[in-house]
C-alpha cells in the first residue's frame, strides 16, 4: 500500500525492549478519549473512508489554519481533515488524479500546502479548508517532493529526493506559476526532510551513498554547509525537527539512533534504541520534549533534550511502513501528539502529552491596520509582541513578512528570531508601514517556531502626497475662482 521509495535499511541488533506501560483500546476506539487520559495512552481513529480500505494510506498530517487536524491519504490521492475529538472526517480529492500526496503543513496564507510524490506528476499542492485546490508545476522532470515547510522568508519549500534538489515557491503564486529549485552540494545524495530552522536557513536530511548528512541552504538557494551528522555508514538518516532547545533533532532508521546538532554543527548522537528500533519522523512536542515514530518497535517515542528516551507501544501491530516519508507526526492543536498509521489498517492516532499547560503561543494585536499613509512617507511603529502561554520553552525561527506587498511593512527592533521563550515570556517586533506605491496594500507577519506558526495580518492604504501650491497668490486665486481647488 505504501509509497515506496529508498531508503538504507541495515539490521539493528537484538536487544531486550523495554516500554513504558500505555493503556490503549484494541481494535475500533471510541470517537473521543477521556480528558482524564494518561502520560502516553495511545488512541487510533478509524472513521469511515481511512478504516481498513484497500486504497487507504496516510502518511503527512498537520495543525491546519482551522484548529484541526489535516492529513494526506496517498493511496486514496486525497487531502483529508478531521477534528481534535477523531470525528468530522472530509476528504477533497487531489485535483490530479493517482499523486500520491505524502507531506503537508500549514502555510502563512492560512491554506494547507502539500507535495505530490507520483513522479509523473511532478507537483506541490495548495489547498482551503473547504477543499479548493491549485496544483504547482516543479522546474525539474521526477522531482519526487517529499517533505515541505513555512521557510523563514514565508514561501514554502520542499525537499526534491529524486533530483538533489530544494524547491520553493511564493505561497501567493497564481496558478500555473512553476516552482523554483536549486541544487545540492553533493548531487549524489537525496534529500528527504526538511526544517526551517536557526540562522533563518533551510536545514535538511540526505541519504544516498556516503550520506548521512544534514545540509543547510539559505533562503537565496545556496548550499552553506554540509555536515556529516550520522557516523558510520547506511544510517538512514530521515526526519529533521528544530527542537525547543534551538538544536537541529534527527532520527537515523537504520542505526536506530536520535542525533542533534547545534547551530553550530556540533553534533550529539544517542545510543540506540532498545530493540528493533528504527525512528522515521520526529516532531517538537509541547511538553518541551522531540516525539517520534519508532517504525521498528511498532511505538511512539519521547526524548528529552538531554537524551532521555521513553516509548509507547502502539496497539495495533506493524503500524507503520518502513518505506514512507518521515512526515506523519505533528503537534496537535489541542497539544497531544497526533500521527498516521499505513498498511492494512491505517488510522490516525493520537498519544496524550500530559499537563503542558492551557495556554497557547499568541503574536498580538493579531491584524494591525495602519490606515493612510502617503507613499514614500513612513508611519510610526506598532509593536507586535509574539506570547508564550505553554509551560514549555518555544524556540523562534523567524519573524517575517511575505505578501502582495511585503516589501511595504518594514520590520525593526526584532527580538524575536532565534529567541528560546520560557513559559510566560515574549518576545517583540516593531511593524512599518512605508508605501511604495499608491491603493490599497496587505501583507503577513508570521512568526515560525517549534510551536507552529502565528501570523498577523497587516494592511494599510497609500496615497498620493498633495501637490496643491499652498502659496498666497494660489489661495486667493482659487478664492476667486481663477484656479481648479485642490484634490
């Protein structure tokens, strides 16, 4: 059932595995799991249109624009929906038919963006949450995209594994627009995920021979560091994540090891996992811990940042493909951890993070208005503070506009990128309205962070500077009606 694609798979000795104990349901879960549920219970969802079909299969799932859950289903080529309970499940077809949609994610235009990994299809997606969708040529034949995120200049961009490259594209392309790529600095690795992280660059995973790596790309398409960040050879090095320590976390499937790096390349391997571990996807959770699927062990797995792992059974067997994308585990919104489930019983299952507090990461005012403003002119500031109300640290990526006119809203005295907030701390930005040309003019402010993404909308109108002669002799003129008033 799974979209395949390669991967380096080595054998990981045997050892005794030790779980942490998770009650879970067997077989069919109820639609909604008790509050009350504890530290690591598993619930699997199975509504009907996922539950056991023979072309039902996913593989990404994000936080959407709307508060819910939202996920590809590659073998069925939809883009799916349901809400933090497990109920309201609506599918939308692909608008190409058999794409094989694998990664999706929120974008700062508040629609979902997807990639398409058929490679005759050759396509990223943008979607509404009612389903409207606009497909995205790529400049290059095959690209095979496979992971995709909010980069820290607000356009999307995606992983091409079957080209070397890294594509991106304006969120607000009109349709029919083609996606720009750039290549690698090593054309024979492939790279598979993707994170926007620290120094506002493009951090992602590469396997291929002799990889291992961890690439870094600037948001001008310029490869300026390649690190080797799994030792040995064969690692299988896959999912990436920007944890809340501000480090770059990754899984290697095939050493079925944890690793992080430091901004700074400074790199930290775990010791493997007990038993057949082989972690795939990995995710910052909002408990201030890295969560991960643990393909190997049939788990979900949690590590701290200084490297203590537990691990949850899931209930039903062989949950997981071993040959999919490392995009199928996200924070939800109601901060649990939320993931997907291939093979013959597919499902979207959720693991309950535990008390992270009531709070959420909030940038207020959350639309600023700047009202007129001639063009050329500059308006005073408004500050735009970014709040984190969790009990755990949130790390900022970026702070950014992007837009028809993002280029209008000028940003200074900017605290917040690369900022670690500790519960109840923030951070600010100073937003600028100066027109470059007349109407009416609009741009987002988002903030990128391992809690998701915040944004706020700007707009303002720009007009035209009065060039009425104010001199005594015009005033009386016009007085007397010899001269046109002003306008």
């Amino acid at each position: 059932m799974s979209v395949s694609k390669l991967l380096l798979v080595a054998t990981v000795a045997s050892q005794a595995l030790v779980f942490a104990t998770a009650a879970a349901p067997a077989g069919a879960a109820p639609a909604v799991a008790l509050p009350a549920a504890a530290t690591g219970t598993i619930t699997e969802f199975r509504p009907v249109g996922i539950s056991q079909t023979a072309t039902s299969d996913p593989l990404g799932i994000t936080t959407g624009p709307d508060g819910n859950l939202w996920f590809t289903d590659a073998g069925a080529s939809t883009i799916a929906t349901i809400n933090p309970s497990g109920t309201g499940l609506a599918e939308f077809k692909t608008n190409t038919g058999a794409a094989s949609p694998a990664a999706i994610t929120k974008g700062p235009d508040n629609r979902l963006w997807f990639t398409e990994l058929s490679g005759s299809v050759n396509q990223v997606g943008r979607s509404t949450t009612t389903g409207s969708q606009n497909e995205f040529g790529i400049n290059k034949p095959s690209a095979l995209p496979t992971s995709i995120v909010t980069g820290p200049d607000g356009h999307m961009w995606f992983t091409d594994f079957g080209n070397g490259t890294i594509g991106t594209i304006d969120p607000n392309a009109a349709p029919g627009t083609v996606a720009t790529t750039f290549p690698i600095t090593n054309s024979a690795l492939m790279p598979d995920s993707i994170a926007s992280g620290p120094s506002g660059h493009l951090w992602f995973t590469e396997q291929g021979t002799n990889g291992g790596k961890i690439g870094e790309m600037t948001t001008a398409g310029v490869q300026v560091s390649d690190t080797q960040a799994a030792s040995g050879t064969g690692a299988g090095i896959a999912g990436i994540a920007v944890g809340p320590d501000g480090n770059l976390w990754f899984t290697e499937q095939s050493h079925g090891r944890i690793g992080k790096m430091t901004p700074g390349h400074l790199v930290t391997e775990f010791p493997s996992l007990s038993g057949n571990g082989a972690p795939t996807a990995i995710t910052a959770g909002s408990d201030g811990a890295l969560w991960f699927i643990d393909q190997g062990n049939n788990a979900i797995g949690r590590i701290t940042t200084s490297g203590s792992v537990t691990e949850f059974p899931v209930p039903t067997p062989n949950a997981f493909s071993p040959n999919v994308q490392p995009t199928g585990i996200t924070s939800g919104p109601d901060g649990n951890i939320w993931f997907t489930e291939q093979d013959t019983k597919a499902a979207i299952g959720r693991i309950i993070v535990g008390s992270t507090g009531a709070g959420a990461v909030t940038a207020s005012p959350s639309t600023v208005t700047f009202g007129k403003q001639n063009v050329g002119t500059s308006s005073p500031a408004t500050v735009v503070t970014l709040t984190n109300g969790t009990t755990a640290i949130v790390h900022v990526n970026s702070a950014a506009t992007s837009g028809a006119n993002a280029g209008d809203f000028q940003l200074s005295n900017n605290s917040c990128p690369g900022a670690n907030l500790a519960a109840g701390s923030s951070c600010k930005v100073s937003v600028t309205f100066h027109p470059t040309a007349s109407g009416a003019r609009s741009a987002t402010l988002t903030f990128n962070d391992t809690a998701g993404l915040q944004t706020v909308s700007l707009s303002g109108q720009a007009t035209l500077a009065s060039t009425c002669d104010m001199s005594l002799i015009a005033v009386l003129l016009r007085l007397l009606g010899l001269l046109p008033p002003c306008s």
